[in-house]
C-alpha cells in the first residue's frame, strides 16, 4: 500500500499536482503503529524487500529502517510520524531529475553526479509547498545525504547542525542502499553492511543512532546458510536481539538433511563459535 501511495505521490509531483496527504498519513500511521506495538522488531529486510518498484520499495524500506530506529531510541509517536513521513518522502526531489542519470548503471561524471545531488534540494522546495506537511519533513528530503564530519551536501552541515531525524533516515537509507541492488551501489551482505555503518562512525554519523540502529538488525537474517569456523555449514535459525551478530545457528551432521540429526549453536551462549562466510 506505501509503495503504491509513494508512487502516486511521486507522479503527482511530477505533474505539478498536490500529493494525496491524507492516504500518505493513513499509511504511515498504520506503519509506526506496526512498529510501535511489536514488542521485539529486529528488521530482517530479505523478508520485505521487493525486486519490483525498487525505486518506491526503497522508500518504504528506509521508511520502515528509520522508524525502528526511532522507536528504539524511545521518540514519541508525533515524531516517529514525522520521521516516517520525512523517511517516505525523503527522495521525492529524485521526480525533477533526467531519467538517464537515475537508470545510470556505472558511475555518473562530475557534471551528471551535480545534478543527481541536487535530488535533495529539489526534494526540500517541493516539500516546503505542502503546507499540510511538518517543516522538519521538507528538511529530512534536504538533509539525508548530509554526514557529521561536514563532508556530506548540499550544504556541508557538521554535527548538530543536522537534524536528529535527518541522521536517523541518512543511516537507514545508506543500509538499505548497501543492501539493495538497485542503488548503483555494490550490493553487499547485511553483516557486511553492518560493518560498513561501524566504520563510518564519527565521520558520517555519531555512535549512538548507528550502535541502536546496528541492535535492531538481522546482521545475518534467518535462512542464510552460513560457513562456521568449526568448518561445518548450517543454516541460521534464530535470532538473538541483544546480540544479532551473534544468531542461532542449526548445523546437520556430514550435511545428511535426510537423517534428521542436527545440532545447533547459540552462538551468544557459545562464544568460541562464530561465522566466517555467509555462502547463500
């Protein structure tokens, strides 16, 4: 249903139309209520994602990232609405821009890469006009490519400057992009891309948002067949949120599905035992 509003929201930006507000408000309010009234939400984006309307589907994704981190890190329900309406729209500038740059498959030139940048501007006066919507919506459109070290844009805001509801989609939306496969990114595995947000802390982001965001993560999501340094291979079965690098992992012996003989590793439990290669 989201994926479907955003995109008639998108067309209707293009045709210089009004966005559908209250369907918008609808569906994510039925998003954080989701999110708010599930006691123990740890994202497994495999289960969700979409090989069609990727470009709407990451929308809904980073909208989804965004407000689990936001409930985690105990915002009140006007602002994880906010958040998730800014998370929605936060690329909606990307309807202004040609569509060979979007559709681009290799890196973009310097000159193609300045126009595809401009996404967050364009995103923030197209925002500004919507008189029903929250400010801080328009500003997360403006703000989510903007990194803590000032080295992010349009702007180059450092540190404080940027809105904490800004960051927190910036860091859902890097996941995901890392995740996916359309981005024109190399997509890359969940616990790779864990480690990625871990290394980009103190430059792109502060510590806290990226260390509750990575608690609420499957770093390795359920039914991936996984490499164990004990040199078996099993298949993970279960998830520990304190600790989701860290799952449960269900090993059969000499690999004989058929026999029926399997033991598991709860890895919190068992710390000599960790994964060294996700196979599928």
């Amino acid at each position: 249903e989201a994926i479907e509003l955003i995109e008639q929201a998108s067309q209707s930006v293009r045709l210089g139309k009004s966005i559908d507000d209250f369907h918008l408000r609808n569906v994510v309010g039925k998003i954080v209520e989701e999110i708010m009234f599930k006691k123990d939400i740890l994202v497994n984006m495999m289960d969700i994602r979409s090989k069609d309307n990727h470009t709407f589907a990451h929308s809904v994704n980073v909208c989804v990232l965004a407000t689990v981190l936001g409930k985690v890190l105990l915002l009140d329900k006007e602002r994880m609405e906010t958040l998730a309406m800014g998370a929605l729209l936060h690329d909606i500038g990307k309807v202004h821009l040609p569509q060979e740059i979007l559709e681009k498959t290799g890196d973009l030139t310097p000159e193609e890469e300045q126009i595809y940048r401009n996404h967050t501007s364009l995103g923030f006066e197209e925002l500004c006009k919507r008189k029903d919507l929250n400010l801080v919506v328009a500003h997360i459109a403006f703000q989510h490519h903007e990194y803590w070290d000032g080295t992010g844009y349009p702007r180059q805001l450092k540190g404080e400057e940027i809105h904490p509801l800004a960051l927190y989609v910036a860091i859902a939306n890097l996941y995901d992009k890392l995740t996916s496969d359309h981005s024109g990114l190399k997509r890359v595995m969940p616990h790779e891309a864990c480690e990625i947000l871990m290394g980009m802390v103190g430059k792109a982001f502060p510590l806290e948002p990226v260390r509750m965001f990575l608690r609420n993560i499957a770093a390795y999501p359920t039914g991936s067949t996984v490499r164990l340094n004990t040199g078996e291979i099993g298949v993970v079965v279960g998830q520990n949120p304190s600790i989701p690098t860290r799952p449960i992992v269900r090993v059969f012996k000499d690999m004989n599905f058929e026999s029926g003989q399997a033991k598991e590793y709860n890895m919190v439990e068992q710390r000599t035992v960790f994964i060294t290669e996700v196979l599928v």
